[in-house]
C-alpha cells in the first residue's frame, strides 16, 4: 500500500503516483482471486487512490441486517412527479445543446431478471465541454446556456427508459495533478425495496481514461466495472438525427419474497 | 453469455454502485425534499443532525434519504414525493446537508409497523467521497421494550447499538448524528451480504 496518505483533495500526487496505488491494489485483488477469494462485485469504499474516499469511508464491516417492514417496499413514484418531457435534456431552455445528440436507453432489472416497473430514474452530466451547471464546477470550459444536463422519467412496464440528451465531455478534477474523469452520466435508481436503492454512473465504451481514473478503478474486478459501460448500438441511432446507446442496470435482490399479483411494485403481502 | 436457463432462477450479477460525485446539487435536490408534511404543522416533528466523516469535521456535500411508515405504522404507497401537495404523506424525503454538513426532515414519528415492534426510518446516505450508498436505520428512543427486543438492535454491542438510536429533545425534535468513519461509527447495514 505504500505509505499512509495524507490528506483528501489535496491535488499534491501526479497521475503516476496514483495509478501506480491503483495497480497494486489490483494486483492484490488478483493475487486474492487466485487463492480462491470470491470476485467483488461492487466498489472498494475504502479505496486510497480517490483521495476523498480517505476519512468517508466505514472501517468497520457492514452489518449484515435482515430487511424488515419498510425497508422492503419502495416509495412511489407516477407522473404526480415527473413529466414526461423530462426525459429529453435537449429542449429545456429554447434552443438546441452544443454537442453529440444521443439516445440512451435501456432497463432497470432486479436480480431476478425481473423488470423493475414504474419507477423513478434520476440523471445528470457535464455538458459536451465537459461543464456542470453547479456553482461549485470551477472547470473554465464553457456553460451551455441551452443545457443544463439534468433529465427524469419513470420506467415503462417492462423496466424500460429512455432519454435524450448530449454527448458528456471529460472533466478535469483535484483528486492528484492532471486527473480527469473519463466522460459519463450519473444513475440513480430505485427498486421495489429500498434495499435496492442506488446511485452509479454509466460510461462509454473505450474510453482512454478508465485505466487512470481511481472512482471507475474502485471497483476492482474487470467484469464488475465494465457493467457501467454503455453499448454503442447502431440500430438504435437514428439518420441525421441522434447516436444510440444501451446500458441495462441490475439491482441487487430483491429480499421480499413475491407474488405475481405484485409484480407491479404493488403492496399486498403479509408485510402488513 | 446465452444459457438457457428460465429467468426467473437466473441470479443476475447486479451493477455497481459509484460516488454520487460533488455535482448531484442541482439534479437531486428538490423543493420541499425534506417536508415529508409542512414544517410546523401539527404533529409534525424535526429529524435533524449533522454528518460527520472520521476526523469529527462536518461533510459539506452528503446527501440523506428517510423512508418511513406514517404515524399509525402503515407503509405508505402513494406517489408525489418530487411535486408535494401539502397533504399527501408519501413517507419519503431526500434532502442536501447545509455548509456546516446540517440535515433537517420536517416529518412524524413513524409508528410501529406491528404492535410490539421498534419504530424506526430506513435511511439512505451519499457523499462525495463515499464510494457507494450506505444504508442505515435511526429508531425511535422511547419505546424501551421494543428496542430491546428489536432482531438488529440485539444484535449489536450496546456501543455500537446506540448510534442507531436518536436522542428526543425538548422541543420534541429527534436528533440524530451520522459518523461515516471513526469511534462511533455510524453501524450501516448490508443487507444482500455483497461484503
Ligand atoms: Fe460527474
């Protein structure tokens, strides 16, 4: 592991630095597949090369917990909350974003393969310079005024989504000196538990910047991390018109165990 | 990667989880996000606290999620979280922490969800910094017996057990710290053993 590292955000390490943390560790993790450990399927949070990982993590394991009672229903969400043209990130402010039109769709599964109905879907991103509209987002790479790179909807009956938006760019970030954050879009996701709850980000495919960057390196195994990698398909872009790609997610459970008559999400179990 | 096997026994390999980054504020905050009922309102009481990482410094940028039963113990299924409607209980809230890393539900006592059983909100924390979700739960303080009798809590040492436990105040608000890392480290839960 090298020695202790100081303190977060400090921006003091050069990327060799910091992917030299990052291949040990892999190495590690690699040795420890090979003597039998099982594959690690989520992020390490505690993971040293993203800097501000260091004092925010738990030290202590989780605690393995049954879920009970509320936690194994999910609120609610319909068209009360989202409208429907929330979903299209490129007619919010009157006028066409700059950048690489693309349609992004895909599924919202649970472990049983199962679609995840009627649910909410919550995304954000950098505009194609690579910019956020947040106040905090000090990149000198110019705002769009016609983006704000914010977008909603609710999965259709068969866990589907769909969203039309603009190519993100790379940013550039202070977890060492000279990093950037491959391009990408943030997820965040519900199921029909709440033990389901998540938040990820989805990339592109052959990205440049993956073997450098510590948040995507945190998840150590190969095939874990390239379940955040979009797919291009070309049957989804359409002519003169907008590049297609397909990510599917997949929540972890469910723990409730079901009946068909739930298969919607509806409540109506001994639970109550 | 196509066996035929039904889908319903297929175990899928879920996704990972990653960061919710610094820049959710302008994507999940929501207005009125953390009036599960108006502020003030009859019955109404404040779950409020500070999140902490494990040098005792307040985090700035978290984000918190409550999921509660309503008052009489019911688990609710309504929708309209996103856009409130001032009397619609939907038992969800998400709000941001404030600069001094501040949180502040206004919401009710969830009630027990069975007679006997410890009330308590199933919470979902993000951060910057924080690699994936934690989940955790705050219970009630006063119903003694049911704390004790509670699968999780007497699964815990009395140490740990209590920083799942908010303190009442005399305003009658509960307050409730979460530590992420440090001597009183918050017990956050795993519930699908994904180690
Ligand atoms: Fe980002």
């Amino acid at each position: 592991m090298g020695e202790p590292v100081k303190s977060s955000d400090a921006a003091a390490d050069n990327q060799a630095i910091v992917s030299q943390e990052i291949r040990d560790i892999e190495e590690g993790y690699r040795a420890a597949r090979a003597a039998g450990q099982p594959a690690e399927v989520q992020p390490r949070v505690d993971y040293p090369p993203y800097r501000s990982s260091i004092l925010r993590h738990p030290t202590k394991s989780l605690h393995h917990a049954d879920p009970e009672t509320i936690e194994l229903y999910s609120p609610a969400f319909g068209h009360q909350d989202v409208h429907a043209l929330e979903s299209n990130l490129t007619i919010q402010h009157g006028g066409e974003p700059l950048g690489e039109r693309m349609v992004l769709r895909g599924k919202v599964l649970d472990g049983n393969g199962r679609p995840v109905a009627g649910q909410l879907v919550e995304i954000w991103q950098a505009n194609s310079a690579g910019r956020y509209i947040h106040k905090r987002d000090q990149h000198p790479a110019p705002l769009d005024p016609h983006f704000t790179g914010v977008g909603r909807c609710i999965t259709g009956p068969d866990g589907s989504y769909e969203f039309l938006t603009i190519k993100p760019g790379a940013y550039p970030w202070k977890n060492h000196l000279n990093a950037w954050r491959p391009a990408h879009i943030h997820f965040s996701l519900f199921g029909t538990e709440f033990t389901q709850r998540i938040v990820t980000q989805m990339y592109f495919p052959g990205d440049q910047l993956f073997p450098l960057d510590p948040i995507y390196q945190s998840i150590v195994d190969q095939d874990a991390r390239e379940r955040l990698v979009a797919r291009y398909n070309h049957d989804l872009t359409s002519p003169e018109w907008a590049l297609g790609y397909e990510w599917d997610i997949v929540l972890t459970g469910p723990k409730r165990t079901w009946t068909e008559n739930e298969a919607y999400g509806e409540q109506g179990d001994d639970e109550h | 990667m196509s066996t035929e096997k039904p889908v319903s026994t297929e175990k899928l390999t879920p996704t990972p989880g990653q960061t919710v980054g610094p820049f959710f504020g302008y994507a999940l905050p929501f207005e009125k996000g953390g009036e599960l009922v108006p502020a003030g309102s009859p019955n109404s009481i404040k779950l409020h606290g500070t999140v902490f990482d494990g040098n005792g410094a307040p985090i700035p940028d978290a984000l918190v999620e409550i999921w509660q039963a309503d008052s009489n113990g019911n688990i609710p299924n309504e929708t309209g979280s996103l856009v409130r409607d001032g009397y619609t209980f939907t038992g969800w809230g998400r709000t941001p922490v404030g600069n001094t890393g501040k949180y502040v539900f206004s919401t009710v006592n969830p009630g027990p969800t069975e007679p006997g059983k410890a009330p308590f909100f199933a919470v979902a924390v993000f951060a910057r910094g924080l690699m994936n979700r934690l989940f955790t739960r705050v219970y009630l303080p006063e119903d003694t017996e049911a704390l004790e009798n509670d699968a999780l809590l007497s699964s815990l040492e009395p140490a740990r057990r209590k920083t799942l436990i908010a303190e009442r105040l005399a305003d009658g608000s509960l307050h409730w710290d979460i530590r992420l890392q440090g001597e009183d480290e918050t017990v956050f839960l795993d519930f699908h053993a994904e180690g």
